[in-house]
C-alpha cells in the first residue's frame, strides 16, 4: 500500500468513526435518525400563517416539497430551520413506546414569533392527513418543546385524554395546570401546562422524552417526569375511541431547533 493509500485509509477510517456514534443506537433501542439524511421520513410544508395563534396557513407546499430546506442535516444533527411551519414525519408508526431525544435551539427566528419564546414540538401518536390541525400538523397529542413550557401537553385535531389538573386559563386559551393530587378530569381536549421547569439554558442540550402504553402517556425533560395523563382517544366517526397508535412528527413553528439521537425502544 502506497503512503498515499495509507493516508486516504486512516481519514477514512477516522470519519467512519466519527459517523458511527450518529448511526448506532443504545443496546434495545431504534434509531430513527442517521445522522446523514432523512431517510425514513417525509416532510410537510403548509408555509407560514398570518398570526402566531396556529391560524390557517397562507400556502400549502404539500408533501415532500421544501425548497428553503427547512428540514436538513447538519453536522450529524437534524436541522428544523423553522422558516416555514410543518412538520418531519416518520414513515413507521409506533405503538407501546419509550422515545427519547435530545434538543437545542439555534439562534434564528422567524415571523410571526419573532417577540414569542422559541417553539417546536414532539407529535406522538399522529395519524391521518397532513395539515388536520390548523393546516400543519395531524392528528396526534404534543409534546412540547418551547423555552420554558417543554413537556407541555397539546390535543391535536381533537384528541382526549384525562388528567390530573385544575384550570389555568391564559388569555382566549383554554389551559389546564398538571398536578398530580388534583381531582381527575376527563375529556380534556386542550394545553395542559406541565409541572415545574427542569429546562436547561439556552445552547444547551436537552433530552425529552415520551413513554405511552396505550393507557398512560408520560412526559419526562431532563430526567424528570413533569407530565402524565390517561386514556387518549380520538373522535372516529362519531365515537370515541382508543388512539394509540401513529407516527412521530417534529414540528417546524417558528424557530430554529436541532435534533439528535432520537431513539425508540417497545414497551
């Protein structure tokens, strides 16, 4: 082997090593990102909305058309820039889970929440059209991912779930405030502000992560369970049923936000 083979060998042998950690998961775990490309997702576009209260969007692009590469990889991590709303949206369904991941913003923003708190959001359980709620996002329950509110909870298109909580109302919102040794409410379609704020400053990495056994959803930032509750169903037709099954999508709301290690392992 010439010195010149030698050399090309140990680059490449040194960037294989650096790409491995990004393709490997942790022992019973699933990667669902690569690290390389979004192989194993598809991408929505429904462009930007004319207030930041999630009202219709002025466009739609559709599926799998991004020409501003709102969804990209960067180094190793996926990149949301946030420019247009949508979302990026596993393939594979999922049911019986535990998913984690780890985030961090980056430093744009884009109107119309410019003066808001950055925002993104983990959908879970996510099925049927794109675009069901408020033309850019489907169907699913929301973990979300916002400074200071992370591990929130948000119904999607009308799904249900019950919950510890007691009333929170914030301007034309309807919250709800988790607290475990409250009274059980039923049939909350809503935000339900999660309980206290292990968030870590900004730059900084965070881990998220959801756990959901078709009975219980449990929501945990940085270690620390901040949000649970029960029973979520959708409205099928008229009844009320079981949803417990779906896609996860990341949202594209606003701000930029990286991703990566994002893992899922059956419950």
């Amino acid at each position: 082997m010439t010195r010149y083979s030698l050399a090309r060998a140990g680059l490449l042998a040194a960037a294989l090593a650096l790409c491995a950690p990004l393709q490997a998961a942790e022992a019973g775990w699933t990667s669902l990102f690569n690290g390389r490309d979004l192989s194993g997702w598809t991408t929505w576009i429904s462009m930007q909305p004319t207030s930041p209260n999630m009202k219709a969007p002025t466009s739609i692009r559709g599926l799998d058309k991004d020409p501003r590469k709102v969804f990209s990889v960067v180094d190793g991590m996926l990149r949301v820039s946030g420019e247009e709303w949508g979302a990026i949206s596993t393939v594979g369904e999922y049911e019986n889970f535990h998913l984690k991941l780890e985030f961090k913003w980056g430093s744009k923003k884009w109107a119309p929440r410019l003066d808001l708190p950055r925002d993104s959001g983990l959908l879970y359980y996510a099925v049927g059209p794109e675009g069901a709620e408020s033309g850019h996002w489907m169907r699913s329950h929301e973990a979300q991912i916002q400074e200071g509110d992370t591990g929130d909870y948000h119904s999607l298109d009308g799904v249900t779930v019950d919950a510890h909580v007691g009333d929170a109302n914030e301007g034309d919102w309807k919250f709800y405030r988790y607290e475990p040794s409250l009274p059980l409410r039923t049939g909350l379609r809503a935000r339900i502000l999660k309980m206290g704020n292990p968030e870590k400053p900004l730059g900084e990495w965070n881990t998220l992560e959801v756990i959901a056994d078709g009975k219980t959803l449990v929501h945990i930032v940085n270690g620390v369970e901040v949000l649970r509750a029960e029973n979520p169903r959708q409205n099928v037709a008229g009844k009320m049923l079981p949803h417990t099954r779906g896609k996860f999508s990341l949202q594209s709301e606003g701000a930029e936000t990286f991703y990566r290690n994002i893992q899922v392992r059956p419950l």
